[in-house]
C-alpha cells in the first residue's frame, strides 16, 4: 500500500510543479511538461514491479506512435484561444481533434503491422 501511495505522490507531484512553474516561468514548464515525464514514470514504475524488459520495450513503442496524434492538441488549442474562443470550448475541440487523430491513425498503423 505505501508503494502505491509513493506512486501516486511522486506523479501527482510532478503534475502540480508544472503548473505552479507556469505561472511564473511558461518555458520553463513548458519544457519540463514536454518531457516524457509520465512514460518516464511509467517506465520506472514498470521495472520496479519486476516487468520483464521486453514488455517495457512494447510500450515505449506504442507510446512513439501515440505521440503523433496527440499533438494534434498542443496545434489547435493555442489556435483556438488565440482566434477568442473561451478556454473549455477550445480545449473540449481541441480533445474531439485529438481523438479523431487516434482514429484516424490507429487504422493506419495495423495497415502498416503495427500493433498497439
């Protein structure tokens, strides 16, 4: 139980730097939220829990292809909010894109073998 709770403390910690970061220093947040801190994470998690290395390899793959679509977002929402529209519309937009990209990609993908 406290593993779990050192999880949880540990990335919701990074989550809340970020944000506070942004308020003073947007590059500087912004650098450290564009790092791959929650696969990172995810990884670190996963080896710890003894998850053999092949299975790690699989989902730092999976999660380059993810990557493409989801920038999508970080494309229409500041497009969004810069042409006036309010933040929760652009950013409920911006999300419907982003999932179109994953539906358009996934398709994509199996075509070309690869499998998530």
């Amino acid at each position: 139980m406290a593993y779990y709770a050192l999880k949880i403390l540990l990335s919701a910690v990074v989550v809340v730097l970020i944000s506070e970061l942004a308020k003073r220093q947007s590059g500087v947040a912004a650098l450290i939220a564009a790092l791959p801190l929650t696969s990172i994470l995810a990884f670190v998690w996963l080896h710890l829990d003894a998850t053999p290395p092949e299975r790690i390899a699989d989902l730092a793959g999976q999660v380059f292809w993810l990557v493409i679509p989801s920038l999508i977002l970080f494309i229409t929402l500041p497009f969004l909010l810069r042409q006036g529209l309010n933040f929760w519309l652009s950013l409920g937009l911006s999300i419907i894109a982003t999932a179109g990209g994953y539906f358009a990609l996934l398709p994509l993908l199996r075509r070309f073998g690869v499998n998530l």
